[in-house]
C-alpha cells in the first residue's frame, strides 16, 4: 500500500520561499508518477507539478512556472516541491499524490486529481501580503 506524508508547510510572507517534502512508501513499481496538488477554500483541488519516478519527467502548471520546482530522491522516496517568489495566492493546502501508469503530462488535464489515487494527508501553506 502506497503511503504519502508531506511536510514543510507553514506560514511566510509574500515573496519568501518553502520547501515542500513527500516522503512515500510502499511503492513496488517504478512508473509512478509523484504529484503535488493544492486547494484553496472554495476552489477545486488543482495540479501544481508532478515527476515521473523512472525519468525524471515533470510538469509545471503555468501558474507556478519559473517559480516551483519539483525534484525527486529515488534513494529517500522522497519528493520535493520548492517554492520561491511566494504570492498570498499560493495559499492552500498542499496535497502530494502519486499515481502508478501516467506520464507528468496526465497533470495538465482539467481535473488531474481524479487520475490519482493515493493521497496524503496535506500541509498547509500561508503566504501573507
């Protein structure tokens, strides 16, 4: 069984910067995709960026592009989300998915989150102006 924790959320001002962590278990095949989503009050939960295990291969959402990046250690299962340039529109809770059969681009669907199965329990994130 797949399981997720995330880590590092928290509270920061508008420009400042987090890192996100996803450390997983339980995984047994390597084409698993890795994926952070976020949902804000009201709004549907939606896909910030993703990295396929075996490749390397991302996506950014155009809302975080230049300003996100997601990166993986195969050796610690463990998935990182770093966060710069933080806008109070990043504020949500911050969900890590993973997915086995995808490629990062299943991400850039509309509704991605239904593509994934396994979840974590979420971190929230803050940004204030």
């Amino acid at each position: 069984e797949v399981q997720l924790v995330e880590s590092g959320g928290g509270l920061v001002q508008a420009g400042g910067s987090l890192r996100l962590s996803c450390a997983a278990s339980g995984f047994t095949f390597d084409d698993y995709v890795i994926g952070w989503f976020r949902q804000a009050p009201g709004k549907e939960r939606e896909g910030v960026s993703c990295i396929r295990r075996s490749d390397g291969n991302t996506y950014q959402a155009p809302s975080v592009k230049g300003r996100f990046t997601i990166s993986r250690d195969n050796a610690k299962n463990t998935v990182y989300l770093q966060m710069n340039s933080l806008k109070p529109e990043d504020t949500a809770v911050y969900y890590c998915a993973a997915q086995r059969g995808l490629t990062a681009q299943a991400m850039s669907v509309k509704a991605s989150f239904l593509l994934f199965h396994s979840w974590g329990q979420g971190t929230q994130v803050t940004v204030s102006s």
